[in-house]
C-alpha cells in the first residue's frame, strides 16, 4: 500500500526505463520509509536485494552478503574474503540472469562500509569498471545514515564523483498523506485529532503504523511513549546512532536548538554548544537539515544570519516530555490532556507543523504560483522608543506583497487580544521601516479553527486554518 510518494515513484519509473544503467541513491531519515518504498515499486523485479547489518562487523557483512546471493540463485563455493571478491559475485548472479533489466537494490549501504573494508573503492569499481558499461542494470543503493550518503556518494572527490544519476531524498509524510494513510487502515481520527498527533510523531509512516484503531489519541500516545515498554519511549537513542557515526555531537546540537523557540544562528549555535567554529559544524548541520531534524530560514535582507530551528517532531515531544523526566506514569498523557503543561507545549509544536507545510500555506493564501521566499525577521529596540521586534514567519513575494504570519494554536477560532493587536502593529510599524515601504504587507493568522469575529480581528488580512495545511500540493 503505497501513499504518496508520487515523485519518488516516477523517478524510479524513469530509471528503470532507460537504456542505460543508472545509479540511484535513495536518501532519509530512520523510519521514513526509504525500503517500503523501493520494494513496493519494484515487488517482484528485484534481482538481488540485501541489506547492512546495523554495526556488522566485515566477516558478519560479508557472510549477509553471501547469504543474500544464494537467495538470487547464486551457487558458488568459496566465500570472498573481501568486498571486491564479493562483488565479482554480484557479478555472476547478474551474469546468469534472465531479467531484462537487473534491480539491484543494496539497503544500509552506509553500514557495509566498516573501517579499513575498502567497501567504497570496490562499489567504484563494480559501477565504473564493470555495471556502467552495461545497458540493463539499475543499482538502487539506500540508507539511514544521510551523512554518508551524501559525504561518500554526492561529495566524493574520488571515482564516485557525479556517478549517482538520480537522487531521491525521501521526506516525512505531509498532514494530507497521514489522514490517507490512517484511512486506508481504518481507522477514523478527526483533523484535529490528526494535527495534533502529528504534532508528536510528525510524518514518519513507520510511527503512524504502530496506532491502534478503537483508542483515543491520547491512549495511543500513552501505550507509544509513556508505557513501560511503549515502542517509542526508547526510539531517541536508536534513531541518532542509526543515522550518525558520532551521535553525541549532533544530539548535543539538537538539544540545544530544543531549548529555542525562535531558533538560533551558527554563532548562537556554537557558542552555546561550546564547540569550536569549523568546517565540522557545518557540515554537521547540514546533516541534520537533510534528515529533516532541522529547518534553516535565510533572515530577510541580512546574509549569514540564517535561523536554524529543531522541527523534528518526536524529538521535540521527547524532549519535553520523556527525557530526564523521571515520568513513571503510563498514563501521562491523557492525565495532563487539558493541563497547563500540555497548553504550554502545543503552542511551539504547531508552530513547526506550520514550517512543516509552507507549500500548503502558499496554496492556501492562493500564491502558490506567485514566486516567493520564506524569511526570518528581527530588529532591536529603535532609538525613538519603538520596541523590538521578530517575525518568525515571512513570506515575500514578486508581486510586491509580503505576508508577516502569525502562528496561534488554538481549537477554538482565535479572539485577536489587544496584546496580539499592539504586538502586531508593532511588527507591521518596524518592518515598513526595515523595507522603506517599498512593499504592501498582509497580516496572515495561521491557527487550527479560524478567527473569531471579535476582540481586533480587523487586523488580520487572510487567514489559514487547520484544513489548508492539510491541502494536496504536488
């Protein structure tokens, strides 16, 4: 049962249909469902499939990799002792195929690369020396840890440089994509119910797989995260080893960005992780942006001072939550469904689902084909008393339009108070300022059910409810 993924699958499609081989790498976060997909699509038409042994060492790499061979059909009697001897095997097994077009589909490539394994310049030569000259394979290599991925693949400098002929970064699952896949399970959640669940879990099919139909989303999230054994109470640990091989300094990072909620920049970054200003860093941030744990928001008009922002939803949640909360009760969640402490969280949590589904925002304000930017905005104090002011939302557009968001969770339609009305203004006062006027601005509420007609209401210009996140984008 395949939701979505309709890029993904005509890539794949496109790959298959060439007649050249081709070199596909397929790319996400744990869970995202990178395998479900390639095996789905290619049900059947796989003519070897193995997949990395989690911290295998080589010999135990390389026996998986043999056992896999015999699968295909392969019959040979002596093991390689490396991984060049083993793909000369891959070799035989394609050799001795029928297939018109042999798929090999080689999952976990990043744990097959031990230390001292060479596992790397094998791959080289088996795709430069050997499958590249063919026309009928497709290699469709896929892995977790992004950093390799993109570190040994798309930045080789080696006999790898520019061999990957399609990339294929697969995402998490959009608010629309969620609601089609829990209907096709069967089970029935109102859209509220669904935002908020993806507030915890975000789009990660894998986590949506695991919610039982007849419960309420508060007993789910409990038997999930809160039961003595729930499925994702320990996720935490296994999702940041499984994707890096250092994961102590990017959890350091991700914790620290946690403890934001307007974001921060690289400076902020590194000085309150207290690491020194290096290619590291960034290099480190970049792999969190590709696994999707984090977003980066140019600030309008100021170059290098991007806001970096956790918008991984389970991490947040885990952290506010779970870690370091000495929390034994199994129950927590629908005991604190209405409390103070869970008001306090869902604030910050649909302000993410929002930068989750900037494309849906657009569509829903009707810009989608008005080319535009996403921005970040802020100034201090001003010398004649105005007050500072941030913009964590800003949209500006080519048609000489900007739109300040403002992001308000709130189940019931939203009273605009008189400190929204002063803050807004304020806002509205010292961007017109930053720009010289030079555009109109449209106050934007982005909340879950509309705007009351009461309290300042008049100062908002469009409004975006919880249905236009869920809108279908292509």
């Amino acid at each position: 049962m395949l939701i979505g993924r309709e890029k993904e699958q005509k890539i794949l499609k496109t790959a298959f249909n060439s007649d050249e081989s081709q070199f596909v790498a397929v790319y996400g976060r744990r869970r995202v469902g990178k395998t479900y997909l390639v095996r789905q699509f290619f049900k059947g038409k796989l003519t070897f499939a193995h997949s990395g042994q989690a911290k295998g060492s080589m010999p135990e790499q390389l026996f998986g990799w043999c056992s896999s061979l015999r699968e295909a059909g392969l019959k040979f009697d002596s093991a390689p002792k490396n991984w060049l001897e083993a793909f000369e095997l891959l070799k035989d097994l394609v050799r001795q195929s029928s297939d018109k077009k042999k798929v090999i589909f080689i999952d976990e490539m990043p744990w097959l690369d031990t230390p001292r394994s060479n596992f790397t310049n094998a791959l080289e030569s088996f795709w430069n020396g050997w499958a590249s000259n063919r026309d009928d394979i497709l290699l469709i290599v896929c892995g977790s840890a992004t950093s390799w991925i993109v570190n040994k693949l798309f930045k080789n400098h080696g006999g790898l440089h520019n061999r990957v002929t399609y990339r294929i970064l697969v995402v998490p699952f959009t608010l629309h994509e969620c609601e089609m896949y829990i209907e096709k399970r069967g089970i029935k959640l109102t859209r509220y119910d669904i935002l908020e669940t993806y507030m915890i879990m975000g789009g990660i099919p894998f986590y949506w797989s695991l919610l039982e139909r007849g419960k309420s989303v508060a007993q789910n999230i409990d038997d999930l995260f809160f039961a003595k054994n729930g499925s994702l109470k320990y996720e935490f640990q296994e999702l940041y080893q499984s994707l890096f091989k250092n994961p102590d300094y990017y959890v350091n990072i991700v914790q620290t960005l946690g403890t934001s909620r307007t974001g921060m920049t690289r400076d902020e970054i590194i000085n309150a992780c207290r690491l020194p200003s290096s290619g590291t860093v960034s290099n480190a941030l970049d792999d969190l942006e590709h696994c999707g744990f984090i977003s980066k928001t140019p600030s309008y008009n100021l170059k290098n001072r991007a806001k970096y922002c956790l918008i991984d939803n389970y991490t947040l949640f885990y952290m506010k939550f779970i870690k370091n909360s000495g929390n034994n009760d199994e129950h927590f969640w629908s005991d604190n469904y209405k409390s103070g402490l869970h008001n306090a969280w869902v604030g910050l949590a649909f302000e993410r689902v929002c930068f989750q589904h900037i494309p849906q925002i657009k569509s829903a304000l009707g810009i989608s084909g008005v080319h535009s930017q996403v921005y970040t905005w802020q100034t201090g104090p001003s010398k004649d008393g105005f007050k500072g002011a941030q913009i964590d939302m800003l949209i500006d557009r080519a048609d000489n339009m900007v739109n300040i968001c403002e992001m308000k969770f709130s189940k019931i339609p939203y009273t605009v108070s008189n400190d929204d009305s002063v803050s807004i203004a304020n806002k509205v006062e010292r961007f017109s300022q930053a720009i010289g006027n030079s555009k109109s601005i449209n106050v934007t509420l982005i909340t879950v059910s509309g705007i009351a007609e009461a309290g300042h209401w008049n100062d908002i210009h469009s409004i975006v409810t919880a249905d236009g996140l869920f809108l279908s984008v292509k």
